[in-house]
C-alpha cells in the first residue's frame, strides 16, 4: 500500500465556454482564478485554474473550455460529482445564493449523516457543497464571507457498473470507510482535507459519454517528485500502463486509467501557481507553456476569446 498520497489535487473538467465558465467560479461560487493558461495539447483552447488564494492542492478546479463543445452523457465510468467544503450552518446561505444566480438542480441531500447541496454547473456538471468542520483558509470575495466560503474541495463521487477502482483507492492507501445503498466511502486517513472519494455502483448504467460538463480526469496529491517517482514505480511493478513523468509547469504528472474507466493522475504539490505570477497577480495574465510562447500573438487574435472578469 502507498503511503505517499495526501488527498485529491486537482479535478479536471471540460467546458463549452471560457466566459461562462470563469463567471461560475469566480462570481457565483467565489473561487479564485489562479491561473490562465493553455491546453499543452491543444493550445488554441484556454486551460483555466479556480481555487483558493494560493491555488493549494486540494483546492484546484481545472477546466478545458472548447468553445460550443457538445454536452456529455452521464453514465457509468466517469467522475459524476464534485463536492466542495463549507463552513457548518452555511447551506441555507449558498442555496440562496445559487438561486440568485439561477443555478439549476439545487437540491438538498443527506449522505452519511452530512448535509449536502447538489446543484449543476453551466454545462450540466454535478457539484456539491456539504458542511465540514474544516479549518482549511477560504478565498473570500464576490460578496462571500469567510463564515460561508468554499475551503477546498471535500470529495469526489465515481459512478462505476462495478467498484472497478477499489483496487486503485486502496493500495493509494484510501481506507474503506462505510456504505450507504449503493454508495461506498474511501477516506484517506490523515489526508489534505480533499481526502474522500465515494464510489457509486450501478450495475446496469450505460457508459458516460465525455463532452462539456464532464470530468476528464482526476489528479491525487503527492508532496514533491521524490514521492512521485516511487508512486509511478509501484504503479508499474503492480502491473499499471503508468504514463511517463511529465512537466505541467506548475506540478509534475502521471496518468493511469483504472478499470472502472476513470483517468487519475498523480500531481506534485511543487512547484506551485506562483512561479511565473507574484501571489498578489495569480491568473491575471495569460501564461503559456515555453513551447507554445511563439504562438502567442496567434492564439490571442484567432482562438481565445477575452475573458471579462
């Protein structure tokens, strides 16, 4: 079993526009954009970054936004929600708020005896918030108090035809923590905060089909490289097809796709948002990997369109 992974890092999504998606995160929920950049593979596409002040792992929604992408079919092997940390007693402010913001798909939910809100994103994405006692520091703006503002993300729901990535979650050294119907809870014990991940088992589901509002992969934290190369190294000699190390610029990644159908990754927590930005200016500028800096007037005029903040 490993021992290095801390929780999620980051939770990558698709969208159909940069606009709508950056006035979601920034203005309804109150996230930070922490990084402006591109798509490393296709680089005529934003790569959008929403998290707290710093961007800390655990905190990061990441989103490819191709402009009038057709929307995804929900189904099995797919991450179907992701669940954000708020304060206790502050449901009842963020269903208001949601509302004013005409949200779709607000709804209340009990799950293992938290309260939770479920709500969809602008491209049908399934999200929600439930009451945590978690010390993490909130980002606080567009209106959002620190009573009532996001800490990070909490957990992650896969919905699989079978608990195809059991497997995975334990020898990542999640531990089997309860089930409720058809729900089964993995809890990363003195994990970041991010550290829950819930497998939802629907046998007779139909594959999900990937397009705008779903995730496209799911990235868990590691602290530097160091750990990193020992993750990759015990995924390999357990018998994963482990991608390469590869450079993201602001962490280090590997990808290996589970039974289920889920993409994971594995990210550094090194070196962080802040190394091309001052802390103060995080994803005010557009930041382009070096290999597609020549580019830039290019994918400026042609392809990506302004984002208002």
């Amino acid at each position: 079993m490993l021992t290095q992974i801390n929780g999620l890092h980051h939770v990558t999504s698709l969208a159909s526009g940069a606009q709508s998606n950056n006035d979601f995160f920034t203005k309804t929920l109150g996230l930070r954009r922490v990084k402006k950049t591109v798509n490393f593979d296709a680089p005529e596409v934003y790569h959008l970054y929403y998290g707290d002040e710093m961007g800390t792992p655990g905190s990061v929604m990441t989103y490819f936004p191709f402009p009038g992408a057709k929307r995804g079919r929900p189904g099995a092997g797919e991450v179907s929600v992701t669940t954000f940390a708020v304060p206790k007693g502050s449901l009842p402010f963020w269903a208001d708020r949601l509302a004013t913001f005409d949200v779709k798909n607000i709804a209340p939910h009990t799950r293992f005896g938290e309260n939770r809100l479920h709500f969809d994103g602008p491209d049908g994405d399934g999200f929600a918030l439930v009451e945590t006692e978690d010390d993490r520091a909130p980002w606080e703006g567009q209106g959002i108090s620190a009573d009532h503002a996001i800490r990070g993300f909490h957990s992650a729901d896969m919905r699989l035809r079978d608990a195809g990535a059991s497997a995975e979650l334990l020898f990542m050294g999640y531990e089997q923590a309860d089930t409720e119907g058809d729900v089964t809870r993995f809890h990363m014990p003195g994990g970041n905060g991010a550290d829950v991940i819930d497998i939802e088992t629907l046998p007779g589901a139909a594959a999900a089909q990937q397009g705008a509002g779903s995730v496209h992969h799911l990235a868990f934290s590691v602290t530097d490289r160091a750990a990193q190369v020992e993750v990759r190294k015990a995924l390999l000699d357990t018998g994963w097809q482990v991608t390469p190390v590869i450079d993201r610029d602001y962490f280090w990644a590997i990808y290996f796709r589970t039974p289920g159908g889920v993409l994971f990754e594995v990210a550094t927590n090194e070196p962080g948002f802040d190394r091309d930005e001052d802390s103060a200016h995080l994803g005010q500028a557009l930041k382009l990997p070096s290999q597609h800096e020549h580019l830039r007037e290019k994918l400026e005029q042609r392809y990506l369109e302004p984002i208002r903040d």
